[in-house]
C-alpha cells in the first residue's frame, strides 16, 4: 500500500475573497524596511510567488536590483507581521467543496501538503483563520525556492524524506491558474485545475491539466478521488 500525495495551492484554490490584507502586508514590508513607496494594484499577482510580486514593485519604484533582493529577508519578515496582526477571520472565504475534499482526503490516508505563492507565514495563518490548516502535514511556500516548480519539487523530496510516500505513491497538484499546472508537470504529476481563482475554465483546458473542473463539488472530483484511493 502507498499513500497518495496531494499538493494544494491556497489562494483561489482553497480560500478566495480574502481581502486586501495580503497585497497591504507587501506594501508595508517594503515601506518599512527600505522607506519606499510600492504599490501592487497594478500588477497582475494572480499565479505569482510573493517573491516575485515584491521584486516587481520595487523595480517598479526604482530600486536598484541589487539593493531589492538584499533587503527581502528583512521585507519578509516585516510582511507576515503586519499580516498576522490584520488578518480577519476567513472561515466563510473558503471555495466550493474545499472542507469536504480535505476532510475525505486525510481520513483515507492521504498525505497533504501545500504548495503556495504566499510567504511562509502569511499561508500558514491565511489557512489558521479560514480553519483548514489542521488539515496539512507541510507546506513548501515563496521564499523557498525561486519557482514554483522548484516548490513542487520541494515538496515532493521532503515528503519522500519523511517516509510519507514512495516511488508506487500517486502524485497530484491541484491549483487554480495555469503556472500550477505548469510546476505540477514539469515535475511528473498529475494536475487538476480548478476555475475558482481568476483563470477561465477555457484557459485551464487549455494548459493541458489531467483534470479540469468548475471547483471541487464536480462529480469529476469524486470519480477521480475514488481512482486514486483505488490504485493505492
């Protein structure tokens, strides 16, 4: 017997509508470590690592690449600390069939982890505050790799480390954009996306995930969850 690993993403994927209190912890953290003003309205987050979002703003403010990727430790650490002191309650941002997947997923042995664009911290209690964060063994997050394939890879090497999984375990990803689909193949998973974020159904299809679903009540979801646990 092998248990599956199952790989989430969080925003769109697990929680939507969360609120401003993210892209307002980005902000702070620069401002507060290098006194400069960033915005990030105008730039297109949805898919990106918070890395990434951070390097973008600044650049986009003038500051020097150099001096950018030096102070991001610190820009992090200043983030998630305005995040964990104004993050509200997220219970009821939680997308369609999330808590019964993740209930059904860990009570037949699945092991679940994350693989999410969000700092360390700002994931963890995002997940804390919408309730579901008891659900996940580990999680692989921004600042551990530059990309998100790396993450995926990330993830995957340390649950084989923990003994968690073996060379027989099926390996999915599931997320919302195509830069999900895209890091679960490059890493040989199986890929299923869900349009509950900002990308269109179309535009999933197009990415060639192995499963394709409005969200995670579609009866595609069962037939597919019976598969994995039948070929354990």
């Amino acid at each position: 017997m092998s248990s599956p690993l199952v790989l989430f993403d969080i925003d769109g994927t697990l929680t939507r509508r969360a609120g401003p209190h993210h892209r307002d912890a980005l902000v702070v953290g620069v401002r507060r470590v290098l006194g400069v003003e960033t915005r990030n309205d105008n730039i297109a987050v949805h898919g990106k690592l918070d890395t990434e979002i951070l390097l973008e703003m600044m650049a986009n403010a003038g500051v020097p690449a150099g001096r950018a990727r030096a102070a991001l430790p610190a820009i992090y650490r200043a983030a998630e600390r305005y995040y964990l002191r104004h993050v509200p309650v997220l219970r009821r941002k939680t997308c369609p069939g999330v808590r019964r997947l993740l209930y059904t997923l860990k009570r037949r042995g699945a092991v679940l982890g994350l693989v999410s664009g969000n700092l360390e911290r700002i994931g963890w209690k995002k997940l804390e505050r919408a309730d579901l964060a008891r659900y996940f063994r580990f999680g692989t997050f921004s600042e551990m790799a530059p990309t998100r394939s790396g993450l995926v890879y990330r993830a995957v090497r340390y649950a084989r480390r923990r003994g968690w999984i073996n060379g027989a375990s099926r390996c999915v990803l599931i997320g919302d954009t195509p830069n999900d689909v895209e890091a679960g193949r490059n890493n040989g998973l199986e890929t299923i996306a869900v349009a509950t974020g900002l990308s269109p159904l179309g535009e999933l299809r197009a990415s060639r995930a192995t499963l394709c679903a409005p969200d995670l009540t579609h009866p595609s979801i069962r037939k597919w969850l019976q598969g994995v646990f039948d070929h354990a």
